[in-house]
C-alpha cells in the first residue's frame, strides 16, 4: 500500500529545548525528514548553513516570497523564517515524517494549508521565569536579544490553544518520552484523501 506522509509541527519559545527534543528523540521516532527553513537571521556560533537554516539575505528571501517558493513564511524577531515548499512535498511523498520547526504564524498558515496532514505540539518552559533563565545561561545571544526573545515567548503562549499537544519541559527524560509518543501519533495521522483511497481499495480487496 502507498503511504502518504504527515507532518507534524514543533513550536514553543526559544530556549524552551525543542531542538534538543528532536535531536534525543532522533533514534525512536522512525525515518522523518527535519525541514531545514530559511532565514535571514545570522548564524549562531556552530550554526552550519545547510544544516540547522538555509542563511540568506532579505532581498533573496522576498525573491523567494514572489517565487512562491514558501509553504509559509512570518516574521519573528525581526527577521523572516519559511518553509520551502518542495523538499516537503517531495518527502510527504516519500512517505516520511515531516517535522518542522516554526513560530505560531507558521503553524497557523500551514494549519490553513495543510491541515488535515498536521499534527502539532507546544513545547515550553514549566514557567517564564524558568524561560528567563535558559536564554539568559544559553549565553549565544545578547541582552536585546533575549529581551525580545521573552516578549514574543508572552505573545506565543497565547497559541497554547490551538495546538493539539502541549510539553512542559521540566524533566527533560519525561519530555522526550512524550515527544516521541506524539510523533509516533502524528505519523499514523491520514489526511482526508489518503483516507477515502484507503476505504476505496479496502472495499474492492
Ligand atoms: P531561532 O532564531 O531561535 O532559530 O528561531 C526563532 C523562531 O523562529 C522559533 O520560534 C522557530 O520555531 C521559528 N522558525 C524557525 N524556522 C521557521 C520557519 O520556517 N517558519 C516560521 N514561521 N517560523 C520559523
């Protein structure tokens, strides 16, 4: 049988570890495809282009934009971050696992676009003040930065609601359990026409 893939959608503020869920999860959750997004943001120390984002220039992106290279794009922080369209498309095909990791514009735009192929979780910090700490002892960003970091964490929370699971990050051990229980959930999530072929051909065989 053809198997069509899922996506399943990873937010929550920086510094709230949904990076290092998915890197611990890596080995448990089956062959998934991470979509590598592309930002104008600059790199961090150890950031690899390729690797953690596509790294380019504003006028490159808005290029892109008109193209109609983006699943969805938003601006956070000041910069702009997307999804290209094709790579994703290409392993939904493959029958894999697509996680993304964006901001709660992304995941409502390609909630709009995708929806019934999404599953998503928040993860965050047990409190703002436990987020606080992490950015502050991440260290990799200035001041500003993390001031900014907070205030977009108090607007983000809000989205809680629209996403189908929440983990807390407390205990890290914990957290990765349940990670790896919800992309387990997300990659036997079908979307409505690969559920009508289902019944299509069960009714025939
Ligand atoms: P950071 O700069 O810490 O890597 O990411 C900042 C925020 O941008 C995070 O909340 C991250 O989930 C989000 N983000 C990363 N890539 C994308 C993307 O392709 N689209 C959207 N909408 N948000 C993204």
């Amino acid at each position: 049988m053809h198997r069509f893939g899922a996506i399943l959608i990873v937010s929550g503020p920086s510094g709230a570890g949904k990076s290092s869920l998915i890197k611990a999860a890596k080995n448990q959750i089956g062959e998934y495809y991470f979509s590598i997004s592309t930002t104008t943001r600059a790199p961090r120390e150890g950031e690899k282009d390729g690797v953690d984002y596509f790294f380019v220039d504003h006028e490159t992106f808005e290029a892109d934009i008109k193209a109609g290279e983006f699943l969805e794009y938003a601006q956070v922080h000041g910069n702009y971050y997307g999804t290209s369209l094709k790579p994703v498309r290409e392993a939904l095909e493959a029958g894999k696992l697509v996680i993304f990791d964006i901001d709660v514009q992304g995941h409502a735009i390609a909630r709009e676009r995708m929806g019934d192929l999404i599953t998503s979780v928040f993860v965050t910090t047990p409190s703002l003040s436990e987020l606080e700490r992490r950015l502050k002892s991440r260290g990799t960003d200035d001041e500003e930065i993390v001031k900014k970091r907070i205030q977009n964490a108090l607007v983000e929370i809000e989205y809680v609601t629209a996403y189908d699971f929440l983990i807390v990050n407390d205990d890290f051990e914990k957290a990765v359990d349940s990670f790896i229980a919800v992309a387990k959930a997300a990659r036997l999530k079908k979307g409505r026409k690969q559920a009508l072929s289902f019944v299509n051909r069960w009714r025939e065989s």
